[in-house]
C-alpha cells in the first residue's frame, strides 16, 4: 500500500504541471519557478523517508488543496485572486520543505 503522503506527493506534481499548463503565457515567471520548484521537490521527496511517514499528510493536504485552487483558477483565467493563493502556496511549501528535514525529531 502505498503512504497518503506519497499519494499527494503524486497528486502535487500532476496537479502543479497541468496549473503550469492551464496558465500557457500567463505564467508570470515567479508563478513558473514556483510551480516548477514545487514538482521537482516532491520528486525529490519521494525518495526520502518524511513522505511515507504520517507527519507528511497535513503538509501535503495543504499544498494539494492550495494546488486545487491554484488549478481551477488558472483553468478560468483568474489572475486576479491567482496571486494570492500562489502566495499562500509558496508559504506552505516553504515550511513543508523546512518540516521535511525533520530536525529535532526522534524516531524510536
């Protein structure tokens, strides 16, 4: 069975690729390095222990539902509100990358 967290991992790549996509030319090129940044990251992870275990799956909803959002506005066309949520999106996947390295945690 495979880890929720490596499941989002799998949604959060698909999900930042066809928001990249949705935008074409629209992309700011900030939104790009972020969108793409966020995808190679996660393919990074999946290789790493955080992603299977539990304390990834909060993170990870978090950055899917942000995702989400970013996908269906970027399906409409809405730049408008998009920025904010790639705001939002960029802080989330900031303390998603600083959590992942699991510092001060204790495995037993």
């Amino acid at each position: 069975m495979i880890a929720k967290g490596m499941q989002n991992a799998d949604a959060i790549i698909a999900a930042a690729k066809k928001t990249l996509a949705d935008l074409g030319k629209k992309a700011k090129p900030e939104w790009k390095k972020t969108l793409e940044g966020a995808a190679a990251t996660m393919e990074d992870q999946k290789g790493k222990f955080f992603l299977k275990t539990n304390f990834s799956i909060p993170l990870t909803n978090v950055l899917l539902k942000d995702l989400t959002e970013l996908s269906a506005l970027a399906a409409k066309g809405d730049t408008a509100k998009f920025a904010d949520v790639m705001a939002r999106f960029d802080t989330d996947m900031k303390k998603f990358i600083d959590q992942s390295k699991m510092d001060g945690a204790i495995l037993t």
